[in-house]
C-alpha cells in the first residue's frame, strides 16, 4: 500500500493527522472542501433516524424499536421518552362530547311536560262536564211531577237507578216531638232516590216531612237516635241518611226527608214510625192516612181560676197537658203540665220570690218542682196588674187531675197555703 505524504496547517505549517479538518494550532480550516459533506457511519444514520422519529411520536411511551446494528453506537431509552418541548393539545382542539343525546332529553321533557298539562286540562273539561250533565238530570229527576191516584199511590220515574218510584200520600195529622210539629206529607219507594245515589239493593223508603218548631229554644236532637221505623214483626230500623239530621233551629219551618233501608215489597201501611228514645215519652205513628194520633196531642183546659197569695192575685188562664215543653221531651211515662198564669198585685208591697221555692204540682202521690225554662217574674211591683209568666211541671201519664200549689214558705213571707184544682177531660 502507498503511504499517502503527511499533512501540515497551511496557515501555520503545523502538523495535521489523517482526516484533520482543522488545526490544532491555529484552528484553521485544513481541508480542501469544506461543503464537503462528513462521511457518516451505518450505525450512526439509523441512530439520525430514529431520534427524529421519536420527536414525532405523540405517544408518551411508544414502543422502542429494535436496537440499531452491533457496530453503531447504542442507543439509549432517553431517545424513546416524550420531548422536553411537548405541550399538550388545547381544550378547543381535543375531541368535545356529542351534546346531541341532552338535547334530546331536553326535547323529550319538554314533550312529556306538554302532554301532562294537555291531559290535566282534558281531565279538568270532562269532569265539569259530567258533573253539569249529573246536576242537570239530578235537577230534572226532582221536578219530575207526580200523579196521585184515589187511593193515595203513584208511580214516576224520579228514580235515579232504582226505576220507578212509588209514592203513598200520608198527610198524617202532625204530632209534635220535643216542640217540633212534624207531618209525614208521604212515603217513597225505589231502590235509589234523589239526594241518596248510593241507594240500597234491596229498597229504599223515604219519608217526607214538614217540620215547625214552636218553641223560643232550638231542637238538638239527632234523627238517627230518635227515629225508627217498627218494622211487620217488631223489629225496628234507624234512618240510613237524612236530607237534615238534626232538629230544627228555633221558630223555625222547614222541609225534610228520611231514608230507610226497606225493601220494595213491604208496604208503607205495614210499618209505624216511632219518634223518641227509650228514655223519653215516644209517638207511634202508622204510615196511614188515616193513622190515630189523638192520644199525642196536647189537651188544654182555661180554667180562670184565682187565688190571693201574699197579697198578689194569682189567676190560672190555662192548663195544657202536652209531651214537650221548649225543645225538651219529657220524660217515659210522664207529660208535661204547662200552667199559663197571670198575677195581678193591688198591694203597696212588691212582692219577691223565686218560683221554685213556693210553687209546686201535685198529681196523685207525686208532687213536682216547676221546670228550670218556667218564666215566672221574681218580682211583682206594687199595684201593677196583669202581669204574666208561664210555668211547667213534669207529671206521671194516665191521671188527669192535679192540684197547684203555692206553698206556705218563709221566701215569700210565710203567708198560708193556696191550691187550685185542675181536671184534664
């Protein structure tokens, strides 16, 4: 092989070794072509290669390719890892998330919102209307007119399920319970009447009254405890519903009706309507037109009779024997004596006293007190005349003598005794 000459600086002439491209002396440029590109090795271009590929990646951890040839340098995992000068994708350029889906929640909502509010009205508009269609035929039902025959029956078709309705004229003469006048004006039958939709399988039975209470004081009684029905074989049934359930308020006139649960086939002249408790002095009446009452009806006698007591002229203008006296019933067994008064005192002395000390009624072996709602002065000035009160005893039934009496007693100046008697026909 020939040896090729050796090399010198040809700035400075210093010695240069083989592949010298600058000196080491004076730093000059020695070769020939410096636009002459360096050669490279295999090894080292593949490693040129890789290095720009690795900046490249956008994976942090991309796999490693095979290891470069045995004769170049090697390559270290650094080449593989993400760039020190990588900066993330903005927010506005990553992928955003469909928002199709909410808004088509949103739409459907909206829809379900819409159909709610439609049915709500729709449901609103049908049920007025069925309650107008149900007030109108309701209305229609009761002013249906009614056609009474000779013998006091008819039928029409007020009904509201139960087809037609048959009605007894009553008229019974009026009794009165606890100072309520109460006529039975008549009797329906259906299996559903006006006011009582619900009806009954089986039947129904109305009675229709006309109501009047004569007394200062309201009736508080309840119909459901005071009103029954005797029944063919004794037993007795409570009212199932009631236009009014209760008595009516003082001076008071008013129409009723009451609602039994009586079958179809049982004729009204077959039952009796019985008013009071067990406890207090009851009425039967048969559901006839020509049903006896007299023994319920109050029996008044004007005795005018008078005596001198305590210097005051004490005069009895009537006697009634009656079953009530200002909303109370009396008593089982017992009537009520209600002795209208009139006083006249000619004395210059005014007379006091409380009629519960002095005054009393004596029928047969019982002898009774006035009643609390007696409204007798407690005082009677001088020389004032015709002045007026009403007091009321409780007696035993079936005797129709008794005998008032104004006590000998120290309230009213122990003045003698006086008595009137008084005798019921």
């Amino acid at each position: 092989m020939v040896q090729q000459p050796g090399r010198s600086c040809p700035s400075c002439g210093s010695p240069l070794g083989a592949g010298q491209r600058f000196c080491s002396n004076c730093g000059s440029i020695v070769e020939e072509d410096i636009n002459k590109p360096t050669e490279r090795t295999p090894g080292e271009l593949q490693y040129r290669e890789l290095q720009h590929e690795a900046t490249q990646w956008s994976s942090p951890t991309p796999t490693p390719p095979p290891p470069p040839p045995s004769q170049g340098p090697a390559i270290s995992q650094q080449a593989y890892e993400r760039p020190m000068n990588y900066q993330p994708v903005p927010s506005y350029a990553q992928a955003q998330p469909s928002s199709s889906g909410k808004a088509l929640r949103q739409i459907g909502c909206g829809t379900v919102l819409i159909l709610l509010v439609i049915l709500s009205l729709c449901g609103g508009a049908g049920y007025l209307g069925f309650q107008w269609i149900k007030g109108a035929v309701t209305s229609a039902s009761r002013s249906t007119p009614s056609t009474y025959n000779s013998n006091g029956s008819s039928s029409d078709n007020s009904g509201t399920s139960g087809g037609s309705v048959i009605t007894t004229t009553l008229n019974t003469k009026a009794v009165t319970y606890a100072s309520v006048s109460i006529n039975i004006v008549n009797a329906q039958q259906a299996n559903s009447l006006p006011g009582d939709e619900n009806g009954n399988q089986t039947g129904l039975l109305r009675l229709n009254l006309k109501e009047d209470n004569t007394s200062s004081k309201g009736s508080y009684y309840y119909y459901g405890d005071v009103a029954h029905l005797i029944l063919p074989g004794g037993n007795s049934i409570a009212p199932g519903n009631m236009q009014k359930s209760s008595g009516p308020d003082a001076s008071t006139k008013r129409d009723n009706w009451l609602d039994f649960p009586v079958a179809t086939n049982i004729k009204p002249d077959q039952l009796t309507l019985r008013l009071g408790k067990s406890t207090e002095a009851q009425i039967d009446i048969p559901l006839k037109s020509d049903a006896d009452v007299t023994k319920y009806q109050p029996t008044t006698i004007t005795p005018n009779k008078h005596v001198q007591y305590a210097d005051v002229t004490w005069t009895i203008t009537s006697a009634t024997l009656q079953m009530s006296f200002q909303s109370k019933q009396a008593d089982n067994g017992k009537r009520f004596v209600v002795l209208k008064l009139r006083m006249d005192n000619t004395s210059s002395k005014t007379f006091i006293g409380y009629d519960g000390d002095y005054m009393r009624l004596q029928s047969g072996d019982t002898t009774s007190p006035p009643d609390g709602d007696s409204d007798v002065p407690t005082s009677i000035d001088s020389n004032q005349s015709n002045v007026t009160g009403t007091a009321a005893f409780m007696i035993p039934d079936g005797n129709p003598n008794c005998t008032f009496i104004l006590l000998n007693t120290p309230s009213t100046g122990s003045v003698p005794q006086q008595t009137i008697d008084l005798q019921f026909k």
